[in-house]
C-alpha cells in the first residue's frame, strides 16, 4: 500500500527548496547554498572513505558547482577587494576538490571544510548585523 515514497518525498523537497528560494532574500540564499555545500562536503568524505568512487565524484562535481555559482554571485563592483579575495578562495576551494577527487584525499576536502566554514561565519555574522 504503501511501497517506496522517495519519488514522493523528492517532489515535496524540491517543491518546499523551491518555495524556501523563492521567499529567500541574497543574503539566505548565500547561506542555502553553503549549506548545501557543506552537506555534499560530508558525502564526498564518505564516499571516498567507503570507496564509493563514482558516486564520490558526482559529490565533488556539485560542490564545484555550488563554489561556481557562489561565485558568480558576487557583485565585484560593489564588493572591490572582499569580492575578489572571496572569488580567489572560491576558486582555491575548486582546485583544493579536483585534487582530492584525484588522490582520493579525505584531508584535502576537510580543508575545504575549514576555509568554508569561516566564509560561512563571516555570512552569518553579517545576518546578525543587518537582521
């Protein structure tokens, strides 16, 4: 009667992420997209502890994808110098990914970890300042 309700809950989610963007001011947006980074940074560290390859590169692939968009997000009139410095550690936490993927190094993406997690405190922080 019941049977498998993935398809359903992956339409609620997409439909509840939807309607969360879409209700989402810049600034939580930024923060949606670190969470989602930071979420497939723990899968890529399973999957290459567990030795699951293929799947360990579809997680690499969609954190890169987040630290492009993050971005292309940033506003490099406005921003001046911040806007670049986060734009070289965007691109520094891709490079950082591509060789994790490639030598299958756990210690590398927990860098990318660290270097995020401060970016995404200096995020919330400036929430809290203009909340």
């Amino acid at each position: 009667m019941y049977g498998n309700n993935q398809e359903g809950y992956d339409a609620f989610y997409e439909s509840d992420m939807a309607a969360q963007v879409a209700a989402a001011t810049p600034h939580q947006l930024v923060l949606m997209l670190f969470t989602g980074l930071s979420d497939e940074l723990v899968r890529a560290k399973s999957h290459i502890q567990a030795s699951r390859y293929e799947r360990k590169a579809n997680s690499i692939n969609k954190c890169i994808d987040i630290l492009n968009a993050l971005t292309s997000a940033l506003d490099y009139d406005k921003g001046g110098e911040l806007a670049r410095n986060m734009a070289n550690i965007y691109d520094y936490c891709v490079h950082r990914l591509y060789e994790a993927s490639n030598n299958l190094s756990v210690e590398m993406v927990e860098e990318v970890e660290i270097l995020l997690g401060e970016l995404r405190t200096g995020w919330e922080g400036m929430g809290k300042l203009n909340g």
